[in-house]
C-alpha cells in the first residue's frame, strides 16, 4: 500500500520520508489549497531517491478553469520537473461548466507522458460535475490516478462514492483517496479495492527563533510562534496500518 503525503517544504518532505512515507505531493501555498512549487524545492525534494516526488502543475489558486498563457506556464513546469527528475505531476483543467475541458487536459497528459512522468488528476474532480462522466474522461486521455475526496468534504465521507468509481474504473485508473486521511480513521478505507492513499496529517512545530517584541507582521499571528510541519508520528501510524493490513 503507498502512502503518499501532501508537503510545501523540503522539512515536510524530510519529515514524509522519517515517517517511512512511499511518495510525495509537492506543493507551494497551503492556503491555496496547493500551487506549483519552486525550482529549488523540486530539485532537493528529488534528490531524495528512496521516497518519489510528485509535482503539483497549478498556476495559481482559485478555480480550475485556466486560459491559454496559463496552459503554457504549466506546460513548462511539466518540462522543469521532467527536467529535474521528477516521477510524475499533478494537475486537473475544467471547462466554464465545470466539466473537464479535454482538450487542455490532453494537451497536458500527452507532453507529461511523451517526458515518462506519471499523471495525477487532482481534487479538480471534486468539484466537476457528473462524477461518472468525469471519470471516463479521465480514463480516455490516459491519466493514471485520480486523487479524490469523492466529492465531499472528507474521503471518509465520499467512501460511497469512492467504491463506485474504483467499480466502474475497472483497474484501467487508480483511485486515490485523500482529504482528511488520519490515523484514527485510516482503517475505514480498508473498505475499499485501493493501492495508495493521500495524507496531509500536520502539526504544530514551535519556531526556534527568539520572540521579539515587533509591531511588524508577516502574516497571520501565530506564525511567529510555530509552523506547521508533516506530523511524523501520524505518517508513521497510517504506513504502519496499511502495510500491517496488507500483510495480514
């Protein structure tokens, strides 16, 4: 069973690879719910050859519908991680009615695929319409998982949902649950006919700097006293529950 894990700096990849994590999502602007991360972080994150290193292709935050210099933008960041060693990317591009717009997407598969990196299509599918529709489109341009809360809040809500797309995905994409995926809960996917699963378990790491006594900030308060790291102990848990479960 893969484990793969959500992080936006290489303290979270480092902390993903120490908690026996199999694969990362490598991200920028968790506030954005993930955007296309820098050179730098690719590059170290890669340079890691024992975990794999996924790259999100998402301009910007917001919505999924992206116009033509947008396209190119992620076309060239899919060639940087190619370039940069990357195992796959990660993307998803819906059209003004909230479809997968097939074109851009298969503009984005073929050049991610004609560099050998794997394709995820992300949490984009969460809010497209027609699940079942959405998901045959997947299957014809060639994407290889589909990471999904199964349209809900959390995966553990949308396991209905899930079942039913890994019965209909007949083995021809890997469904990927993810979104809210936590220790004490991770055994309810046990469920479900699946080979990975997606984690952004976190916790508070207090910051080692000296408090100072300053009007100026840099964003929200409590970010002077701690960051938000990848919670090891709860990779730990979730790889070791998977991999006790399959071996059982």
């Amino acid at each position: 069973m893969i484990v793969e894990v959500v992080c936006y700096s290489i303290e979270d990849v480092l902390r993903a690879r120490a908690g026996g994590a199999h694969r990362v999502e490598l991200c920028a602007d968790p506030s954005a719910g993930g955007t296309t991360p820098n050179y730098g972080l690719i590059k170290q994150s890669v340079a890691l050859s024992d975990i794999d290193t996924m790259v999100m292709i998402r301009p910007r935050g917001g919505d999924f519908l992206y116009n033509n210099e947008e396209i190119s933008q992620m076309e060239d960041d899919i060639r940087l991680s190619a370039k940069l060693g990357a195992k796959g990317v990660v993307f998803g591009v819906l059209n003004e009615n909230s479809f997968f717009d097939a074109l851009a997407m298969s503009r984005l598969v073929q050049l991610a695929k004609s560099l050998q990196l794997e394709v995820t299509c992300h949490r984009a599918f969460d809010v497209a319409q027609d699940p079942y529709q959405s998901l045959q489109t997947l299957i014809e341009l060639g994407v290889d998982r589909l990471l999904t809360s199964g349209q809900e809040k959390t995966a553990l809500e949308g396991i209905p949902l899930l079942r039913e797309l890994i019965r209909r995905a007949e083995g021809r994409i890997s469904i990927m649950p993810g979104g809210g995926v936590r220790p004490e809960n991770v055994r309810e996917f046990f469920k479900l006919d699946i080979k990975e699963i997606h984690t952004g378990s976190r916790t508070k790491v207090p910051s080692r700097m000296k408090p100072m006594d300053s009007g100026v900030q840099m964003g929200p308060e409590d970010t002077k006293e701690y960051h938000l790291f990848v919670d090891v102990e709860a990779i730990q848990s979730i790889v070791a529950t998977m991999g006790g479960e399959v071996t059982c």
